[in-house]
C-alpha cells in the first residue's frame, strides 16, 4: 500500500465570524515553508492593524512535521493550539491560519475563546480548495513537434484515468513531455505511448517526488 500524505489548500482564503460582538477574521493561505508562513503573518498584522490580537498556527513539511502557533496575548492554549488541532484534524500541510481578532466589549471565558478559534478556522478551512498530495514518479518524453499535438493530447486523457498529473512541458529542438505517475503506472504509460507512435517513442524515468495530484 502506498504511503498516505497530508493535504495542502490551492489559494487563500478569508472568512469572518462573529459571536458576542467580537469579530474574528481567519486568513488561511498556503505557506510551503515556516518563513513563507512568516511573510503571510507580517502582511495580515500590516493590513489588520487595528485587530487586538493575530493568534496563528502553521504546518509545514511533506509529512507535516513542523507545527507552530502563537496565541498572542490570549490566554495561553486558547487560541492558537485549538487552530492547530484544527489543520492536525485535517491532515494539512503548507498551510498557515491567522485569526484576527476585535474585541467586542464581552468576554468569552477560556472555553469560549476554543470554540470561537477552532470554529472560525474550521468555516475558513470548509471554503478552500484542498489539494490532495501523493508520491508520483516523473516521467518524461520527448516528440518531434509534428507528432505534438496527438501526443499532448493522448497523456492528457490518460492521466485523468491513471491518477497521474501533467507537469512542465518544454518547446525546444523537440517537445519534451513531463507526467508524474505512480509507480505501477509506468508500464501502461510505457503501453500508451507506443501504442500512439507505433513503438516510437521511449519514456524516460525519473525520480520520485511528493507532488500535488487531482482528486480521484
């Protein structure tokens, strides 16, 4: 059985929650690595300036193996260890949350304050895109530029039926073709390829990397 890994978000997200007058505005954005989640921390506290408080969490890493999160000024494990448990809960990675806070003149109490962070985070998280993550093989292929056109078109159709995904394809003396496969997927790519060159063409393989890949 292949190996599992922890999912990513595509883009940012912004989503705003109220309770008791006090307005939390969750920022999640994806974040490849603890400084790129720094830089996205530093903008939301420039733009949201006037918030009295920016609690964060962020994790980090193919498997998801470097967390951290702040609960800046609130009482201390309310705020950003309850967001935390929120990307832990759904295995994400290279993803960082800000929640900003306006106080609204009414105190929440510490179990208040949980349920607002965890709960602002979770609708922030219901609305991105979640992109799923898997180890994939590469895979690549180069092709005179009059046979071009039928190719890219036949490794289009067959990674949307093989779990794979396209990457960069280069234009130069010929096309070079890139796809990221599974690694029992290389001899019905190899299969494909001949089958659409009459034994032509010859895939060349690669390394394995961790890499984003369409929902099944």
């Amino acid at each position: 059985m292949s190996r599992r890994y922890p999912s990513s978000i595509a883009g940012p997200v912004e989503h705003e929650f109220v309770v008791s007058r006090s307005r939390f505005v969750t920022t999640a954005h994806p974040a490849p690595d603890p400084a790129a989640a720094e830089a996205v921390i530093a903008e939301v506290r420039r733009r949201s300036w006037d918030a009295r408080h920016h609690c964060t969490a962020m994790v980090t890493g193919v498997l998801g193996d470097q967390a951290r999160s702040s609960d800046d000024g609130e009482p201390s494990g309310t705020a950003g260890v309850p967001m935390l448990e929120v990307l832990r809960r759904r295995d994400l990675t290279d993803v960082v949350v800000v929640v900003s806070r306006w106080f609204g003149g009414v105190k929440l109490g510490a179990g208040g304050l949980v349920r607002a962070y965890s709960t602002s985070v979770s609708e922030a998280l219901d609305r991105a895109t979640v992109v799923r993550r898997a180890a994939r093989t590469r895979v690549h292929v180069e092709v005179p530029h009059a046979d071009a056109g039928r190719v890219d078109n036949a490794l289009r159709a067959w990674v949307q039926h093989h779990d794979a995904t396209s990457g960069d394809t280069v234009y130069g003396e010929r096309a070079v073709f890139e796809v990221w496969v599974p690694a029992d997927g290389i001899p019905a790519l190899e299969t494909e390829l001949a089958s659409v060159s009459a034994g032509a063409l010859l895939p060349v393989v690669g390394e394995e990397r961790v890499v984003d890949v369409p929902p099944p």
